[in-house]
C-alpha cells in the first residue's frame, strides 16, 4: 500500500473518532501507525526547534480566580475561588548540532517505519475487512 492509501485509510480513522465507540479495524489502525504518527510528530518537532533556534517547553500551571458558587441550601450565588490551570510556554535553548544529528537520526527510521504502518494498516484491512 502506498503513502497516499495509507493516509487515507488514517483519514477514514480519524474521520470517525468523533463516534462513541472505536471499532476494531480502528484500534488495529491505530496500533499498527502509532510508531509513524510519534516519529513523523518528532521529526516536525524537531525540524520547527531548528528553524526557530530554540525549543518550546510547555507546562500546566494552576492559578485561583474569582469564580461564582451556589448554595442550594438558602439558594443564594455568592463569590468564591476557583481554580484553574494555564498552559505556560517557555523557550529553552538548544545544541542545535544535536538536534540537526537527531534529526537525521529520525529521518533514516522514516522510510522503515512508514513501511511497518503500512504493512499494519494492509493487515487490519485483511483482518476486518468491512472496515
């Protein structure tokens, strides 16, 4: 199956995640891709650290603001604190020659990995047929 099938066997996937219940054929496609989905997501990672000269670390962060709560027994809104949390981002520098070794390093495991998801969405195609 080529690059282009694969893909569109992925689409249909995702296309119906939106549905309550995973099929089969749909865990079976997720299995046999999840090696490319996590190197092609490094490899973009890793590509956009370089040409930004930086990484990006992110992080969840609490804070308290002043939310409004309800007391059902006298039935009465009044002020109180809430938390939440915030997505902080932060750059972080990077050895930019290892990160160029790293991505040449992810770049050979592509066209092995892509050809194993291949293989696992041909063989889920074999297995539930109906899709």
């Amino acid at each position: 199956m080529d690059m282009k099938k694969m893909l569109t066997a992925m689409g249909s996937v995702l296309a119906l995640a939106g549905c309550a219940t995973v099929s089969d054929y749909e865990k079976c496609v997720d299995d046999a891709t999840k090696d490319y989905e996590a190197l092609t997501g490094a490899i973009s990672i890793t590509e956009a650290n370089l040409a930004r000269g930086y990484a990006v670390h992110r992080s969840s962060q609490p804070y308290t603001y002043a939310g409004t709560c309800y007391d059902y027994q006298y039935q009465v809104s009044y002020s109180c604190p809430k938390n939440g949390y915030m997505t902080v981002s932060e750059p972080v520098a990077i050895d930019a020659d290892l990160e160029r070794q790293k991505l040449d390093m992810l770049r050979r495991q592509l066209n092995d990995a892509t050809r194993r998801a291949n293989q696992g969405v041909a063989a889920c195609q074999r297995q539930y047929p109906e899709g």
